[in-house]
C-alpha cells in the first residue's frame, strides 16, 4: 500500500513521488488486506494471532532491539494534522539514544517518504552515535516496503553503509549524486561549490555566483566552528551537509548539534541594540523586571521574554542597531545573501524549539514555535535555478 | 618607508583557499593572519599597497572584514590614510571590491563611535 501527500510549498522531498491520492473506501480496503496477509502468514508459520499483538508493531527479536521509523521522516510538517515533526524527532531521538549500545535493527518498512533536512539530521544522529562503534554487525536495516525511491535514498546517500559499519567517503571524485558530507572547519567546502558548479550549473555558473555561494556555505560552516560548540575541541565541532537538485531547484541544507542559535545569539556584542530596535516592548518589560541590569548583562534574561524563534530571526538580521559597525553578526548577512541574490530564493531555519522561514526576500519571515526542541541547527536553502 | 608600490596577490603569495577570521579559531588562512603577516608590514615599508584578489571567488565576509576592516579597528590606520595608500582588485567579482569598502567604512565608524563614546 502507498499513500502519497501534496508536498508542501517550500519543502522538499528525497523521494520524487507520484502523486496519486486513494480514496477512504479502497485504503481501508488495503489495510484490512495487509492485516489478513500478516494473519496468514503468521499462522502458516504455525504461529497465533495474539490479540495483544498490533499489526504493524515490531518486537525485540532473538536480542535485535528494534527502532522503528515512522511512515513520513519529514521536519517541514511542524503544525496542523499532518504533523509529522514529532513523530520524526522520536525515531530519530531513539537511533541518538540506542544506536551503538547493542544489537539494533532500523525498521523503515513503514517508511513512504523521506524529506532531505529530516535526512541530513537522521544521518548525523547515526554518525555520532555509531561514531565509536568497532567493525560490523550491530545494526540491520530492514528496507521499505513502501516506496522504493525511499530504499535508493538509503542507499545512495551512504545512510545504509553508515548503519552497516562499511567506510564512508566524502570524496566527490566520481559521484553522480552527492552523498550527505561532513566535516569540520572548511574541509571539503571547495570540493562541495566544485560539484555545485559542474554539475549542478554544469560549468555556467558566473563569478559573482560562485561568490555568493562560496560566501554562504564558507560562513555557515565558519559560525558552526565559531559559536556552534562553544566547549568542544576544534576536532568534534562537525557539521553534515546534504545537496540536491531537484527539476528547476536546488536544495542545500547545513547541520549541526551545537547548542543552538538561540543560547550563542545573546553572546554578541549588537544582539541588546538589535532587541532594543525590533523587540522594544519585550525590551521594557525586561528593563521594569530588572532595572540593576540596565546594560548589556540584561542579554541573558532575554530568552525568558522572547521566544527562539524570535531569536533566531534577530540572529539572521545581524548588528541592527543602525550602524552595521560591529565585526560579528556578519555570516547572517552572507546565509541571508544566498536568498536574496538569487531568484526564487528561500530559507528555513530550525534552532533549538525556534523555526525561522523566509518564503521570499524582502518579505517578513514565518516564526514558528515548534512543538518538540530540535536537536542543532539547521539551515536549508532552496534555489532557483537558471 | 619606500616611495613604491607593492602588489600583494592573495592567492600566490598567502593561500589558495583563505578562510574565516581569527588566528585562534582556524589556524590556517584566516583574515587576521593575511592582515597580519602580509598587509600590515606592507603597509609599514610601502608608500601605495594594491591588493590583488584574483584567481579565488569563494572568500568569505568574516575573512574579508578581518582582513581589511582589522586595519582601522586593530592596527590603528586611519580610513583616510587606507584610503590614499590602499587599493585592491577583483577582475571578476566586483562585489568582493564592494565588500571591503563597506567594512572599511563600518571600521571607520566603529572606531569614530568608540572615541566619541
């Protein structure tokens, strides 16, 4: 059975789906048949129907713990009823949680559609927490039954050798489709714009193009370096990267578990005139309750009266204050660049429980307070292309 | 000081892919080495210095305002004396060039700011 869904504007999806919607009547009418199958099966394998077993549902299996991905792995569906940002975190906390810590299976049978941001978080949670694994053998992956187009994303973007334990290499040398890459500092960055450019422009990007992607990816990963893991060692200060072309637009997303924009943005010298500018009643409020911290020690109560969503959007205005005078704040501008010099340009940005959409340049963006924290940052832009 | 000109081409003679700004973060190519080790004593032994910025279309605003704005808000040149003795190219990419005069100018602003303040 495969149920298919609109894609949502602005998001996209790994899987190029062909929509085709079912009616009420033919999917129950499929659900009762794959219920009857599994019965059948069941007992011709001598076993019972318990009534206290679900169909659907997977069981620990001769030591193998299952971890059991949900039909749609996608974080653009934040609200309303097609939800699927929680369900997506769940499995994905899990695999953090599990992964590594004996036997596993990861059961995409379910699994109908696989949006890229979603895939790019999922691949770095298996990374880190298979990071210290020796050899193969603790994890299986049980392949979808649903949706082919989900298996070749497993396959191809190297998800499934990651799992298996076999080597991963962020070599672009050769490859068709680029897999998720990762890395620290800007290690492979010219290798990603390189593949950008001949395969993706194919050799026909210009110079200042070029630039205003160089800029964007080499700033983005900079303020990973810079802000994003304030206590770790210059070695573990990763980020995963992951870049499609789909039809007329191209898709690049940036990620890493750092502690989010929200906890570094009230770090920055021209955060408190940029509240002061954009944020003046939260401001107020915040100076009635604490009037000894008139001044710049007033920045760390500022997440208690504005939310992460407001937070990251003040983070992607940078130094506001009027003068643009200040050195930091000036990677938001390049990340911001990449949309608006570019056609069709749009952005999205998950931070800790903060999400910041910008639908088009020189529009206000979308704020939206997710409903589960999201583990890191990710930035995703969507590019028109010419 | 020598009454010549010198031209310093970023990538022959600092790095082919310059990145980021401080010395202490990225220990390679940053903003503040290139001004540092190539700009500042250019600037100390020659009248005119051009910055060539050719042959890289990648560079990145912090390497860019560490580099150039640094000047003004680290090393004590005034925007008046980077602006008679200072100039720098971009065959392909004109909005590099655009870049460094609008950090140079934020610089200057930053330091006029700090000693009205």
């Amino acid at each position: 059975m495969c149920t298919f869904r609109k894609e949502q504007e602005g998001a996209f999806q790994l899987g190029e789906s062909v929509v085709k919607k079912l009616d009420a009547s033919r999917k129950i009418y499929l659900e009762r048949a794959a219920i009857a199958r599994w019965e059948n099966a069941l007992k011709r394998r001598g076993g019972r129907v318990n009534s206290h077993k679900k169909y659907g549902e997977r069981k620990e299996f001769g030591g193998w713990h299952p971890i059991v991905a949900p039909e749609n792995i996608n974080v653009y569906e934040v609200l309303g009823e097609r939800e699927t940002y929680t369900k997506t975190l769940e499995f994905i906390s899990e695999i953090q949680s599990r992964l590594g810590k004996g036997k596993c299976y990861v059961d995409f049978s379910a699994t109908e559609s696989l949006s890229a941001a979603a895939f790019v978080v999922l691949y770095a949670a298996v990374d880190t927490a298979l990071s210290s694994r020796v050899g193969k053998g603790a994890v299986k992956v049980i392949f979808s039954e649903k949706s082919e187009q989900v298996n070749s994303i497993i396959r191809n973007y190297n998800l499934y050798k990651l799992l298996t334990g076999e080597k991963v290499s962020y070599s672009l040398d050769g490859v068709r489709v680029m897999p998720v890459m990762s890395g620290v500092g800007n290690e492979c960055m010219d290798e990603i714009i390189d593949f950008i450019q001949k395969k993706i422009y194919l050799d026909k990007m210009n110079a200042e193009t070029e630039y205003v992607y160089g800029d964007a990816v080499s700033e983005t990963i900079y303020n990973v370096e810079l802000h994003a893991y304030p206590n770790s060692p210059a070695s573990e200060k990763r980020w995963w990267l992951i870049c499609r072309a789909k039809g007329k637009m191209l898709h690049l997303a940036i990620y890493d578990k750092g502690v989010g924009i929200p906890k570094t943005v009230v770090e920055h010298p021209w955060f408190l005139g940029s509240v002061q500018n954009k944020h003046p009643k939260e401001y107020g409020v915040l100076l009635e309750k604490f009037p000894e911290l008139r001044g710049s020690g007033i920045s760390r109560y500022i997440p208690t009266v504005i939310s992460d969503d407001k937070l990251i959007y003040l983070s992607l205005q940078g130094d506001v204050s009027g003068t643009n005078r200040d050195r930091h704040g000036q990677g938001s501008k390049s990340i911001m660049a990449l949309v608006n010099d570019t056609p069709g340009g749009r952005l999205w940005v998950f931070s800790n429980d903060g999400l910041c959409k910008y639908e088009k340049a020189g529009d206000e963006p979308e704020l939206v307070q997710l409903p589960q924290s999201f583990p890191g940052t990710l930035i995703q832009w969507n590019i028109e292309l010419p | 000081m020598k009454e010549d000109i010198v031209t310093i081409s970023v990538v022959k003679d600092f790095g082919e892919k310059p990145y980021g700004r401080y010395m202490d973060i990225n220990t390679k190519l940053s903003g503040e080495e290139f001004r540092k080790v190539l700009l500042v004593p250019s600037l100390k032994n020659h009248k005119y210095v051009h910055v060539d910025l050719d042959g890289y279309n990648r560079y990145g605003r912090s390497f860019l305002d560490e580099a150039f704005g640094g000047l003004i808000r680290d090393e004590g040149f005034s925007w008046d004396d980077l602006n008679a003795r200072l100039t720098y190219s971009h065959t392909l990419v004109k909005s590099i060039e655009n870049l460094i005069a609008d950090r140079l100018q934020a610089a200057r602003i930053s330091v006029e700011s700090a000693g009205q303040e």
